[in-house]
C-alpha cells in the first residue's frame, strides 16, 4: 500500500481518481516442448512475465497472480502436477488427453493428495479447438488465461509484507498513517493523529468540538 499525504485546507469537497494497476500474470510452464516455446513466447508478448521450469521442479515464488502449466509430455507428470499444486498458483493446468489426466489425478489421489487440490487442475489445459498441431496447444492455452484473466480471474494482489496502522484525523475524518504521521495532540491522555497543520490547529482551538463523549 502507498500512502500519499494530501492536504484538506480547502475545507471543500475532495475528489480522488484512482486507477488500479493491476499485477501482469505470471506464467510458469514446467516441461520443454514446441507448446511450452509458443506459450513463453505470446506470453511476454502479452508482457506478461513468463518462466520455465525443468526436471528439478524448482518453482520460482508464485501467488494467485501466477498460472502454473504443466507440459512434461508425460515425462514427470506426476511429480510435476504434485509440485504445482504445493504452490499459492491461481491456475493449474496439466497439457495431456483426458485419458492421461485421469491416470495422473488418480495416481496423486493414491499419494493423499486431497480432492479439494485436485480440483484445482484444468486438463487438459486449454481451450478446446479438436486436433491441433503441438504448437497450437500452446495458443490455446494462452488464449484460454486471457479469457480467464478478462473474467475476473488471475487478478491477486501479493500479500503485503505490512498492513499500515491507520488512525482517523477528528477534524476532517481522513485516514492517517501513525507510522508517518507529522501532526500529532494529545488530549485528556489520548493521542490524536491530523492529516495536516490546519486540522491540528482546528483540534487544539476547541477539542470538545471534535472528540466523543
């Protein structure tokens, strides 16, 4: 969170524009295939940040923010798929036939993973488009965590490190942050916090007028 100090000495009607940005979606694809070469390549196009992960299943930090396919052709499905659901990823998917996906999901079930986790993979992964070229899949996955990502999902903000201790300034009623807050009173052994010297002023004028009885 940003804090940005303003002043209220207008004593009149305040307006604030607020424009979100939003983080890109990270992509983490674990496997080496044509698939994976066209996902990481439309996905930085996109400007999307995008990572390969290779046998050693080292994850890079992931958030709800990151979708995490899996694309070994087989190869280490299993421990690969585990791996990507250890992980805070808001998107699993598995590159696969429904027919390998099942034998997978089966067996991580076997291991004790949970149904809750499990339901968590997409697979296979992608957008439907019939039989299409290795490289194809690709774009379909891709296009299906752009219709995700317009639907709502893919948007999570990564944990703040802190959470501000905000106090309310009596005067004008705006949020102070007491960690930097500049104007301080203290009243009848209680301490109040001001957003600017005007409302400190007002306050020490006449505290009855703004504290609760």
């Amino acid at each position: 969170m940003t804090t940005v100090p303003i002043s209220c000495t207008a004593e009149g009607a305040l307006e604030v524009f607020l424009e979100p940005m939003l983080p890109q979606p990270h992509l983490v694809v674990i496997g080496q295939s044509p698939a994976v070469t066209t996902m990481l390549d439309l996905a930085q196009t996109l400007g999307w940040r995008a990572e390969a992960v290779g046998e050693d299943l080292a994850l890079p930090p992931v958030g709800p923010h990151t979708a995490v396919v899996v694309a070994t052709q087989g190869h280490y499905d299993e421990p690969a798929l585990e791996a990507a659901l250890g992980s805070e990823a808001g998107y699993v998917g598995l590159v696969s036939s429904q027919k390998r996906a099942e034998t997978v999901l089966g067996y991580l079930r076997d291991r004790g993973v949970d149904e809750e986790a499990l339901a968590r993979v997409h697979a296979p992964a992608g957008i439907d488009l019939g039989r299409i070229a290795h490289r194809e899949i690709g774009v379909s996955i891709i296009a299906d965590l752009v219709r995700r990502r317009a639907e709502g999902e893919l948007l999570g903000w990564p944990h703040p490190s802190e959470t501000p201790h905000l106090e309310t300034d009596p005067v004008c009623e705006m949020e102070v942050d007491v960690a930097t807050a500049r104007w301080i009173a203290e009243h009848e052994g209680e301490t109040f916090y001001f957003c600017a010297p005007g409302c400190k002023a007002a306050f020490e004028r006449s505290p009855a007028n703004f504290v609760s009885v």
